[in-house]
C-alpha cells in the first residue's frame, strides 16, 4: 500500500538487494548506523561497517544470519524490491514480540539510503508515528487492505492474547482467505512464523507503516497434530 515498506521473509531476497546496490554506483549509497544499546547494555560491536560499502553490508548479511539463525528474515524493510532506494534493517537482539504493547518499539539499528542524513531524518518513511507510542497514547489509525478477508489489531493486546485471536480469526476464514495481523513490534514476525507452523497457515508478506506492522497470513487446512496417526484400513 502507499507510504509503506515492504517487509523481506526470503534470505535470497535480500542477498539480491544487497547484490543490486553493490553492482550500483556505490558512491550515491550512504550506510548509517544506529546500534541503540538496550538499557545497561554496552554498544553493539556486532556489525564492522567501517570498511567500504561492499565489505560492509557483507559484514552486516553474516551477522544477521548468524544472530537470527531461521530459514526466514523478517528483519528488513525497503521502499522497493527492485529499484531500492531505502533500506531499515533491526538487529535481532533487540526485536521483542506482538505482546509489545508499551509503545518501546525499537529503531533500526541500520539505514542503507541513497539520500544524505538531511533528507533521511526529513523522510516520513524513516519515522513511523507508532514509535515511542507509550501505553494509553493514540495511536494511528491502521488502514484496512481491500484484497484481505479479516484484519486483526493487535497492537494493544497483552500476552496472550495476540497469539490467541490470531488463530481464532484464521479460524474463522476460509481456507486460501488471508488475514492481516498489525502490531508495533518488527519482532511479531517470529510469532507469526512461529503460529504459522503449528497451525499449517502461510505467511504471505510483512509491512512497515506509520501504523505500525502488518503481517499477512493465508489460511491453510487444519494441521493434524504431530501424535496423530492415521487408523489402519480395514482388510475387505
């Protein structure tokens, strides 16, 4: 939708990013860094970006792969899959869940962007409203996609209850129907991922807006539970 930024799930996805702004004029690509420690924490040290552009995002691919060892990714967002422009990249250490509910979300810990720090922090895109949201403040209204069955805001909901309307409501669709799940956490992804395989849905596709972030799961046939066998046929 506009004003939005697409999520990547695949790994190879986001090499082929990585491989388009490496074999493009590197001289117009800035990559920023803001490794904001966690209270009590030291600054990060995981990422060396000091070396050029090409060492440098090689630097940052090892260490989200090593620091979020999962066949998805989830933890990208850019204006373009194909012609980016802006790329928002959080550090996994320190993402929480959909139970964020306190408005703490986290910045990305790296900006990869063709434009200089003016227009970076001058870019609605870089500075969704719903961060630093705290608890009992309004939050932006999220808008609803036309080709989705059902949508769930889950934004304000403590733990459990995110996880548990989010199978009640693929519950209630169609199996192929698709639900958004929004929340304030880019870490909702592993919970998503996670509900996804217990309960045999699709994770379609993830977005960053000025809501907040969206998840679009498809419903797909009851899993049987893993204990489950089938009975023997019967011999005519």
């Amino acid at each position: 939708m506009p004003g939005t930024l697409a999520g990547i799930i695949d790994w190879q996805v986001l090499d082929q990013i990585f491989s388009i702004i490496q074999h493009s004029d590197d001289t117009k690509w800035r990559l920023y860094s803001n490794d904001t420690p966690l209270p009590g924490d030291k600054p990060s040290k995981d990422v060396d970006t000091s070396g050029d552009l090409a060492s440098s995002l090689q630097s940052l691919n090892a260490y989200l792969r090593q620091a979020h060892p999962r066949n998805y990714c989830g933890l990208v967002f850019t204006d373009s899959l194909t012609a980016p422009t802006l790329i928002r990249i959080f550090n996994p250490r320190f993402l929480t869940s959909m139970c964020n509910i306190y408005g703490n979300t986290p910045a990305p810990s790296w900006v990869v962007s063709t434009m200089d720090a003016a227009q970076l922090a001058a870019s609605e895109k870089t500075s969704p409203k719903f961060q630093n949201h705290g608890l009992g403040k309004h939050l932006p209204i999220a808008p609803i996609h036309p080709q989705i069955a059902d949508s769930l805001d889950a934004r304000r909901m403590g733990c459990p209850l995110p996880l548990i309307h989010t199978a009640r409501s693929l519950r209630r669709l169609a199996v192929g129907e698709i639900l958004e799940i929004v929340t304030i956490d880019p870490g909702s992804v592993n919970d998503i991922e996670y509900l996804c395989k217990s309960t045999g849905a699709k994770h379609l596709a993830l977005a960053e807006g000025e809501y907040g972030y969206s998840y679009y799961v498809e419903r797909g046939p009851d899993k049987k539970p893993d204990n489950e066998k089938l009975a023997p046929q019967e011999k005519e």
